[in-house]
C-alpha cells in the first residue's frame, strides 16, 4: 500500500481504539456509580446494538459510501449524546434503569455506525488489503481492555474529544480528498454459491468466537490480564493480515486452522498453550473479513456486519458461564426448527427466489441464537419473549426489505414466518408439558 493507504488506515484503526474504549468506558462508570440489580440488561442492551444491528447499518454504509463522512459524523454525534446523559445522569445523582438503557441505546447505536464506516472504507480504499484489515479490526480488542482497566471520567472524556476532532478533520475534507469510491452490488441475484461462502464464514466467526473463550477462560488472572489479553488479540489480528500477504490465503488460512486444532487439543499443557491459543485464534480475523469482502464486492459493510454481528453467541456464552459444548445442543434444538418452519412460510407464500430464502436463513442466524441464549441464562419471562419478538419482527422486516423491495412484502413475510415458528414452538412445548 502506498503511504496515503497506510495514513488512512492508521487513522481508522486509531478512531476504532478510542470509539471501542470510550463505549466501555462509559458503561463500567456507571456501573461503578449505581446499583442497579438489572445492570447485564443494560450491557447486553449495548453489545446487542453494538453488535446485531452491523448487518443493517452496513447495508446504510454501503448506500450512503460516497458520503461516507455523514456516517463517522453521526456516530461520533450519538457517542457524544450518551456520554452527555451518563454524565448529567450521574450529577443529578438518579439512575433508574430506564436512564442507564438510554445511554446503552446510544452508544450502542454509534459504535455499530462507526465500525461499519470504518469496515466499508479501510475495505475499499485499500483494495481489500489483509493487512489493512488486520490493523483497522486490532485497535478494538486494545480499546475495550483499557477502558475496562482504567476507566475514569478524565480518560472518557478524553478519548471522545479525540473522536470528534479527528471526526470533524475527516468530514471537513472536500469530497475529492476524501478516500475510496466504491458502487452497491446488490445481493439480488447473487449465485447459491455467494450464500453458501456467506453462511459459512459466519458459521467460522461463530466458533471462533467460542473457540477464543475457551483459551481465555483457563487464563490464570490478574491485575493486568484484561490489557495482556487485550494486547494478544490485537496482535492476532493484525499479524493474519500480514500472513494473507506472505503465504496467501489458501495456505495462511490452513495454517492457522491446524494450528488452533492443535493447541485446542494441548490447552491443559499449561498458560503458554492458552496464550498461543488466544493469538492464532485471533490470527483468523483479518482472513474471515478478507474473504467475506472477496465474496461481496460492492457490500463490504454489509459483509463487515455480517462478521461482526456472528461474534455475540461467544461473547454471551462467556457471559453467562456457559461452554460452547453445553449449549451447542439447545442452539441447534431451536434454530434448525425455526429455519426450515420459516421457509416453508415463504415457501407457502409463492416466495422462490433463492436470494429471498437464503436471506432468511442468514437473519435466523443472526436473531434466533442470541434471543435463546438470552432467554435460557437472563430471562425467560412472557414479557422479555414478547418485547425481543416484536423486535425481531422489526429488524427482519428491515432485512427483507432490501431483497424484495417493498416494505408491505417485506412485513406480511416478518410477521407471518416469524408468527408461525414461536406459535408452533409454543404448542410444541405445551403438548410435552400435557404428556410429560
């Protein structure tokens, strides 16, 4: 890459380290300020907004790219507005839980924006360079560590009034200077074998995700592990990039893979096993988006949410104390179901368009593991069934939206498939509570 190329991504990578941090940062000062019994729902509230929303505002970084500068500025404008209620939050000295969702809502939202816009033009303007994505994907690891570490009002402040500066500096810039200039590939009509490519890089995220908590959880702890391991996954992820570039993908990735197999299958040989496990886990990083980008050219940030978006089923499985291995099964139980009922819907519904059926099967994904997970380990109340339904129903309708291009198609398919597969996995269960 030349020296423009390298000043940019070095520029988004700085940004990733200090929007990751200041998110953090903020959410643990206000767990350090209020007791609030219910405070995993506000930090879940986060990383499921952080998180599950990328595939949507990727999609919106992939329409909006050529003013791709409007993005970094929202987001830098809903990372200052929860900052500034956590703040007045805590100097009125009132907490209610409702105040503390508000702050999660919009950091939450402005995280997802960011690493999107970031993911989309490091992509494009580097000519999805590995070693770009490496290193724009490896400052977040490092973000969160210091900002779980040493959070404190001065470093939170600090680290925003660094975003919006650099924030301003990039939209100040006259559209010509501004780098990249992609076109939207829509994924209408893509072949069964971009899907196929698509499901199963998200399927590899997904276990990479829980195979990076297994070696972490053994880690032996203490006053500074979270920075250490912060610092091993960063350098992970900015050495796959480097290992694409020298060996290609084909042979860095097989490389990588072996060695994760073989350090899964020696973890008990001590800490230098897990902390070589951590790294070359995190070796795959930059390899998976490489790849998702390859396979979606034109839809880099929605192929950056994609990613982004499978990584929650570890992080709540770390969460909650629970190994992969544990809930696997349950996993399975319901999202296999919830599938094949929802296809059949779209399929009773005259829907044959392969891209149309494959989308269904990608949001499934995307919605169906993290609601059971939640609802198995935090709350299996009507209520929290009820509220994360409609919120599914929401966030589909959105997803459809952009394959079939009509918002009354793309709501009856939400509402009818999604109406379908919870009525039937409730007569389902009520006929096993008759029998048993």
């Amino acid at each position: 890459m030349n020296t423009k190329k390298w000043q940019l991504t070095a520029t988004n990578a700085v940004l990733h380290f200090l929007v990751d941090g200041v998110c953090v940062c903020c959410l643990y000062m206000l767990s350090d300020v209020f007791s609030v019994s219910s405070l995993i729902g506000v930090f879940m509230t986060y990383n499921v907004l952080a998180f599950l929303t990328q595939p949507l505002t990727g999609m919106l970084a992939d329409r909006f790219f050529p003013r791709h500068a409007v993005l970094l500025g929202l987001s830098a404008a809903l990372l200052s507005a929860g900052v500034a209620c956590a703040s007045a939050f805590v100097w009125a000295g009132s907490g209610a839980l409702w105040q503390l969702i508000v702050v999660a809502v919009l950091t939450g939202l402005g995280n997802s924006l960011f690493h999107v816009w970031g993911g989309k033009l490091t992509a494009v303007a580097t000519g999805n360079d590995a070693r770009a994505l490496g290193t724009f994907v490896s400052t977040g690891a490092l973000g969160l560590a210091v900002g779980v570490l040493l959070h404190s009002w001065w470093l939170l402040y600090a680290m925003l009034a660094a975003i919006v500066v650099i924030s301003v500096k990039i939209m100040i810039l006259p559209p010509r200077h501004r780098d990249g200039t992609s076109h939207s590939v829509a994924l209408c009509g893509a072949t069964w074998m971009t899907w196929v490519v698509v499901l199963l890089l998200m399927g590899l995220v997904m276990l990479r995700s829980m195979v990076g908590e297994v070696f972490s959880a053994d880690i032996v702890r203490g006053s500074l592990t979270v920075l250490v391991i912060g610092a091993v996954a960063m350098a992970g992820k900015m050495m796959g990039g480097w290992l694409v570039r020298w060996m290609g993908i084909v042979a860095a990735f097989a490389l990588v893979v072996v060695a994760v197999v073989v350090l899964l299958l020696f973890r008990s040989g001590g800490q230098g096993v897990l902390w070589a496990g951590l790294l070359a886990v995190n070796l795959t990083m930059a390899m998976t988006l490489y790849l998702a980008n390859a396979a979606m050219p034109g839809r880099e940030g929605l192929a950056f949410g994609l990613l982004a978006a499978t990584l929650m089923p570890g992080y709540m499985l770390a969460q909650f104390g629970t190994t992969a291995s544990e809930a696997m099964p349950g996993i399975l139980l319901t999202l296999v179901p919830t599938i094949v009922l929802e296809l059949l819907v779209l399929w009773l519904l005259r829907e044959k368009r392969a891209d149309v059926l494959w989308a269904a099967v990608v949001v499934n994904m995307l919605t169906n593991i993290p609601l059971n997970l939640y609802v198995t380990y935090v709350s299996g109340s009507f209520g929290t069934i009820l509220t994360a339904e409609l919120l599914i129903v929401v966030v589909e309708a959105l997803w459809y939206m952009y394959f079939v291009r009509s918002v009354r198609t793309a709501f009856i398919y939400s509402v009818l498939a999604n109406g379908v597969s919870y009525f039937t996995g409730l007569l389902v269960q009520m006929l096993y509570l008759y029998i048993m």
